[in-house]
C-alpha cells in the first residue's frame, strides 16, 4: 500500500481480554517497529522485526505482550490479561531497512480503550 | 537513561519564526530526527540530521550540534495548519533501529 495501515483504530475491551492489533508496512519495507504513546508523551518503543524476527523486544513491558511477523510483512501485537494501564495509542512503523539513516514512517495508530 | 528533553509548549504568531531546542545525551549518539504530529494522528517525519550544522528544507530547518548534544528546529512563516505536536526522537547505538522520542513540544500557532 502507500503508508503503513493499521487494524483497527480502535479497540475497547475489557480488563482482562486479550487483543490483537494489527500493522501493514509499506511494501518493501524490511524493518517494523512497535511503539506505544500515552496521552501527552512521545512514542515509547516496544519492538523492533528485521524481516520475520525480532531483532530487539527490550521494550516490550512485560510477558503479556508479544508481536509476531511470520512472513516478514504483516505483523501484530498481542496483548494478553489486558490491563487499565495498557490502554494508550499503539503505533507502527516501518523502514527499508534498520540502517542508522533510514527514516521510519508511521502508520494512523490503533487507540486502546481498557475499561 | 537516555532523557530527550524539549520544552513541553510554545505559543507564536502567524507569520513568524520559531525555534524548538531538543537536547540529548551524547553518548552512543547514531542520529536525530524531527516529527510532527497533529492531534490524532500519526507523526509524520520532517528532517534527519547526523552530522553538525543545519538542513534547510523550505519553511523548516533543523540544526545539530553532536558536542553539544542539542538539536533545534525553526520553522519560518508560521502557519496556522503548522500547530501541532514536535517530536525529537534520537537513535543510539550501532545497528539498533528504534528511537528515543521525547515527550513533544506542543505548538499553538495564534492569529
């Protein structure tokens, strides 16, 4: 497609679900990351796939969260047990590659809503 | 921690000049990039800069300087539609690809 895309744009679910999101890079693109942003603060990462696997998840918060990228294009994010604290604007983005110089474009977002 | 300090709001008039400082810590420094994002949507990339000095690119322009660990953006003729959220966001280290971002600095371009 021309920019990344992201499934749904939002979510709301109930403590305690679980939840997919869904991102769709730009064709071509071999780098993916994962951010989230909270109201009023900038993108914090989450994870980072190089093709189909993940060259860094330091930034995921803990075990409930888990994104996957089986053929090196689409990827989701999953959240287990979900949690009032989860709920904040999850945002992809993708690269040609993850060289020093390549700029990352972002896709819309999907907003989470855990009530 | 790896702290991307800008401030948090700025006000300016239609038609002028502004300037948004971002300072970083220096070590393990591997580039710097400018956002904008309005309210609800995506940021959207504006300048990259990893060597010293300043990329002009029409109404805005960003400077580094990697001794100082300090970045600013100006952005001339203000506009209305220019109101929004600026994002600083610094990669560190070699091969790592993801960015530290800080908190934004919110815009209010005024009449």
């Amino acid at each position: 497609g021309a920019g990344v895309s992201q499934t749904p744009s939002n979510k709301v679910t109930e403590k305690g679900k679980y939840v997919e999101l869904r991102c769709d890079p730009i064709s071509g693109h071999t780098a993916l990351y994962w951010y989230r942003q909270s109201l009023g603060q900038g993108p914090e990462f989450l994870i980072y796939f190089q093709g189909t696997g993940a060259a860094d998840d330091s930034g995921l918060p803990n075990d409930r969260f888990f994104a996957v990228r089986p053929e090196g294009s689409v990827s989701t994010l999953k959240i287990q047990r979900t949690e009032r604290g989860d709920s904040a604007v999850y945002l992809c983005a993708s690269s040609r590659d993850a060289s020093s110089t390549d700029t990352q474009y972002f896709g819309p977002g999907t907003r989470l809503t855990v009530l | 921690g790896q702290n991307i300090d800008q401030p948090t709001e700025m006000t300016a008039t239609e038609g002028a000049i502004v300037q948004i400082n971002c300072t970083y810590q220096t070590s393990g420094f591997n580039g710097l990039f400018w956002y904008q994002q309005h309210a609800g949507e995506a940021p959207t990339f504006l300048s990259y800069n990893v060597l010293d000095g300043l990329e002009e690119k029409g109404r805005f322009s960003s400077f580094l300087s990697r001794s100082k660990g300090y970045s600013y953006l100006l952005l001339k003729e203000l506009q209305m539609k220019d109101s929004a959220s600026y994002l600083c966001a610094v990669r560190y280290g070699g091969s790592q690809g993801n960015l530290i971002f800080g908190k934004g600095t919110k815009l209010s371009v005024k009449p």
